[in-house]
C-alpha cells in the first residue's frame, strides 16, 4: 500500500505542478505575441497532466479498496496526497523564471519545425538536455515589485482559491466518502467526483477564464501594461497555492456532504 501511495502523490505533484506553469503561458503569449503558438504548444504539456490524471482514481481507489477491507481508515494517507498537490504547486512557482525561458525558445523553435513531436525528440537530445539545465533560472523579488495588483479584481482571486480548493480534493472526497456510506452506496458514492469537479469547471468558466481572457487581450492590444498580465498571473499562483491548503479544510467536510446524500 505504500507503494501505491507513493506513486499517486508523485502523480498528484506532476498535475499541480504543470497546472501551476500553465497560468505563465499568459506572460509569454503576451509578450512574444504568438498567443496561438503558445497554447498550441502547452497542449503537449496538459496532455502530460491529465495522463497522470487519468491514473489518479484507480490509484485512489485501490487504497480506499484496501481500506475497507483491512478497516484502517486512510486519512492521513489521503492528507499526504493533498499536500503533494501544495508540493507540486510550490514547485511550480520556483521554476516558472527558468519555464518561460525555456518556453520561449520552444515556441520559437515550433514556428520553424511545425512539429511537436519532432520538438520532443530534439528536447531530450542529451546536449538540449544540458543546455536546459543551464537555462536554470531562480525567482527574484523584481519580478513582484511595481506590479499593479490593484487591478486584479479580488473576487477573482477567491473564486481561484475555491476552485482549485474543490479541484484538489474532488476526487479524494468522492472516494472517501465510500467509506460512509452503506455498501450498497459506495459506487454511487465514487461516481459523484465527476459531478464535483464539474462544478468547480463550471466556476472556472464563468468567473475565472472571462475576466483572465479580457485582462490578457487589453494586454495583447497594447490597452494594458504587460505588468497587468504579470501581476494577474503572480496572484492567480498565490490563490491557487492557497485553494491546495483549503483543500486540507475542506476535505472532510466535503465527503460527509457527498455521504449524505446517500443517507450516511
């Protein structure tokens, strides 16, 4: 069992630390003008991301199967996978000077090539490989000062917060909740992870994506000052790390309301 718990934390890690790098996506389209390139690009890294997604429930599942039969209750197991989420995200935000710089010259290397697949091949070339690591860049205060964080609406912000906070432990909770219920419940009881992350996408369409889209456009025309989309983009981090901590609170909360709905 430890194993597996293992191998779902570093998975959860691998999720939020590409969820992470792909709020930067924002900085380099805007400043290098070549939004569509960019998004086109970063597909091949989201595409990493729900792969390692789409083995997160067995996984989870497994555990929770091991659970119910040896009646420990996994708690601080799942608590670990949470935190590997605020791990991944931390991560994420000390290699994003060194992402946008490798990204940058990605996209130009995609302009020229047509091909993502050719790309990766020439990435994992091992003399690309070290020229990667020495593109190695640390965070530094500059890239926070004289930001116009007034600009972002807060409301934004909070909304993040939850979403990433109901995204982080949807699945979890689902799952969990399997162990409250009635035998006869269980596999309805897991199912309903579906509609919770749904509902979190629905928040994320409606509140978040909109007004991220207008700020980055007015950016894109030259209405806003590049330093909007940066700032937008540093407080967008900052709530998402703060939602994978709510997500430790709401955690249990959030099984118990998924249990009684199937008269735990």
């Amino acid at each position: 069992m430890e194993t597996i718990l293992w191998e779902l934390m570093i998975l959860t890690f691998i999720i939020h630390l590409i969820d992470t790098l792909s709020y930067s996506v924002r900085l380099n389209s805007v400043k290098s003008g070549q939004f569509a390139l960019s998004f086109s690009l970063f597909n091949l890294f989201v595409l990493v991301s729900r792969t390692a997604n789409m083995f997160q429930a067995p996984l989870i599942g497994w555990i929770i199967g091991e659970s119910l039969s040896t009646g420990i209750d996994p708690m601080n197991d799942i608590r670990k996978v949470i935190f590997a989420s605020t791990i991944g995200t931390l991560f994420g935000i000390l290699l994003i000077p060194t992402f946008l710089r490798l990204f940058e010259v990605a996209v130009k290397r995609l302009e020229t090539t047509g091909s993502v697949p050719l790309l990766v091949i020439e990435a994992l070339h091992i003399n690309n490989v070290k020229r990667i690591l020495k593109r190695a860049t640390r965070p530094n205060k500059t890239m926070l000062e004289r930001l116009r964080y007034r600009e972002i609406p807060k409301r934004l912000l909070i909304i993040n917060s939850l979403v990433t906070g109901i995204y982080t432990v949807g699945v979890l909770a689902a799952n969990y909740s399997a162990l409250l219920v009635a035998e006869q419940y269980r596999i309805a009881a897991v199912g309903s992870s579906g509609m919770i992350n749904g509902f979190a996408t629905i928040l994320l369409t409606l509140f978040i994506d909109p007004k991220s889209a207008v700020i980055t456009d007015q950016a894109l025309r030259g209405d806003r000052p590049y330093g909007d989309v940066k700032a937008l983009v540093i407080l967008l981090i900052a709530s998402k790390l703060i939602g994978t901590m709510l997500g430790q609170a709401i955690f249990l909360p959030a099984a118990k309301i998924i249990a009684s709905f199937y008269g735990m």
